[in-house]
C-alpha cells in the first residue's frame, strides 16, 4: 500500500472514526491483534499499525480478531442487504401486488421496519420498489409487441390510468417526459485532470448522476450534453465540488475509497446490482457469475454484466471490481487499462492478472 494513503488511514484509526469500519482495518504488531477503525480499545502507537483492506489479509499475516470490535463478523450491513434482496424477490415474483404488510410478514418484521431497511439499502419504499419493478415489467411488455391494454393487465395494473399515476411517482417524470433526457432537472458539472486521466463528475443535489474517465475533456463534455440533451447543464457546485475532490484525492491514492450518494436513473435490477457493487470490499473483487449468484439468481451473469457495463457512475458504484472468471478484465467502458490501474490503486492481487 502507498505511504500517500497511509496518513489518511491513520488519522482514521487516530479519530476512531466508524465510518470507516468496513473501508480498512488496521493490524497492532505489538499485540498481534486486528481491529477496524471504531475500535473503543486503547490506541496503539502508530509505528506498530499496519493496514489492510480486508480482515482476511490480516489473518494470512497471523493476526488474531479484536474481541471488541469483531473485525471478522459480517457487516450487518451486508445481512440487511441479503434480506432486501429476498424481499426484492418476493414482491417480483408475487402473482399480485404485495402490501406493506405482506412484505412485513414475510420478512417477520415490522412495517417500518421493512421501509426504513428498504430506504437505506434501496432509497425507496418496498411499495416504491414494487412500483418501479412494475413499470420496469410495463415497458418489457411493450417493447415485446404487446399493446397498451395487454401491458398494463400483464405487468399487474388494475387499469390504464394506474400505469400513468405510478410510473410518474417513480421516475420523477411521466412516461412521455422520460424520454426527454432530463428535461426540467438541474445537473452541475465538472471536469478534472487526476492522476487517471480526465475526471467528469456531474450531479443534482440528491447526488451524483453521471461520473465519466477518459483522455479527451471535450469528448466527456459532449457525451454528457447528448446523455442530458434536456436538462438544465450549469457549472454552479453546491455538493458537487466536494464530491469531485473527494473522487480525485481516491485517485490520487490520499483517501479511502469515498461512498457518495447517486442520483441515477436505473431500473430495478440495475440498482439491485449496482447496490450489491458497493458493497465489495475495497481491495476485492468477484466474478460476474458470482454477483448474479449472490442476488439469487445464477442465470443472470450476463444481465449483471450489462448492469456493469451500463453504469453511468464509475468509482461510485465500483463495477471494476468485478472481473470475468477468465483471464483479462472484460470491458470496462472508461478504458481496461484504467480498470487495471484502479485495481492496482485498491490493492487488489487480481489487478495482475
Ligand atoms: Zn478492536
């Protein structure tokens, strides 16, 4: 690991600063023990920490698991994730719509319970969720040949006007606007020079909507303006400059991996994936194959890989940390060189491969 990034991990582990538990962990050599960086333990001297970006690294090197803070249990994060994604199935696969209560009884939770988890893991209600699920159900069904009437009856709609009244709660637009390309949004954006090329970030104020790596400024600029043909480009910040810098420090290699909001829009196994994507471990990756399996359905490889391959937010969502099980890095939409380079920033042992 550089020593650049070394000074940040350590005012981490200085300030006990949870939110970085599950970024890092850092090993004591005088103790032989490993923690995360919330750990309430008494503070080692920094002479004696050695960092690591998984728990298993640490391991290998003979390090034992602080009994505080419990550096090798799952994240709960991750066992929140699992239910969101059975309950994602539930409500996909039921014959007719699910109510709040229905997702609570299967998930033996309450309702609350069920939308708050929904809320932080997905950024919608599971009714939310149903919702998109459904348009997204819509739109196959109309791309597939079927009319209006059919669409609407097969993807679970009472009537016509039901259709119209949903897809306008979920996609912040009516239909017809919705291929307006943005029409009536704010997006702000930037352009940087980092360490791995030129940086585009552009967001709205709830996050970030499109981050782009390439040689070529002006080329990055355009693909924005015809993604966004209608919608209102400025170059005014708000949260934006602080996203960007955050973004250019990781590549520089001076901060952790930074977990910024985004403001996309995706369809509902799109977000399933990316959701997933963010929750590999810097410093690791998996196999298309694998993702698919872990969102419960192993026939889906190439439906993640396309998931991949259309994210319109790298580094946010970290689609370069899935790799083919085959030698080489398969695509990567900002440059496979880059992939290698970002593999290689996050200390993963695949980036040689
Ligand atoms: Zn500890």
């Amino acid at each position: 690991m550089q020593d650049l990034r070394e000074d940040s991990l350590w005012n981490a582990v200085a300030h006990r600063d949870a939110a970085y538990d599950g970024v890092f962990y850092f090993g004591v050599k005088t103790t032989g023990v490993y923690c995360r960086p919330g750990c309430p333990s008494r503070q080692p001297k920094r002479e004696n920490v050695v960092f690591a970006f998984s728990p298993a690294m640490l391991a290998a090197k003979g390090y034992r698991p602080c009994r505080r803070c419990r550096p090798d249990a799952r994240d709960p994060r991750d066992e929140a994730a699992g239910t969101v994604v059975a309950l994602c199935r539930a409500i996909e696969e039921a014959e007719h719509p699910l109510s709040l209560e229905d997702v609570a009884r299967v998930a033996s939770m309450s309702g609350s319970a069920v939308t708050r988890l929904f809320r932080e893991a997905l950024g919608v209600t599971p009714k939310g969720y149903a919702d998109s699920h459904r348009v997204e159900r819509f739109r196959e069904t109309l791309r597939g040949g079927a009319g209006v009437l059919d669409a609407t009856y097969a993807s679970g709609y009472g009537s016509s006007s039901r259709v119209y009244e949903s897809a306008n709660g979920c996609l912040g637009m009516t239909p017809k606007s919705y291929r307006e390309r943005g029409r009536g949004q704010r997006v702000a954006y930037t352009v940087t020079e980092t360490a791995m090329g030129w940086l585009l970030v552009a967001a709205t104020d709830r996050g970030v909507s499109a981050v782009k790596l390439g040689d070529d400024a002006a080329l990055l600029v355009d693909e924005l303006g015809r993604e966004f043909s209608a919608a209102d480009l400025s170059g005014d910040d708000g949260p934006l400059a602080a996203w960007t810098k955050l973004l250019v420090e990781y590549l520089s290699g001076h901060v952790p991996w930074p977990q910024l909001p985004y403001d996309v829009r995706a369809t509902a196994f799109q977000r399933r994936v990316w959701e997933f994507l963010r929750r590999i471990p810097v410093g690791e990756t998996m196999h298309y194959s694998d993702v698919a399996e872990a969102l419960g359905q192993p026939t889906a490889t190439r439906a993640v890989a396309r998931a991949c391959a259309t994210n319109p937010v790298a580094l946010v969502v970290p689609c370069h940390r899935v790799v083919p099980k085959g030698p080489g890095f398969a695509g990567f939409r900002w440059g496979i060189e880059r992939k290698r380079k970002l593999l290689q920033l996050e200390g993963s042992p695949e980036a040689n491969r």
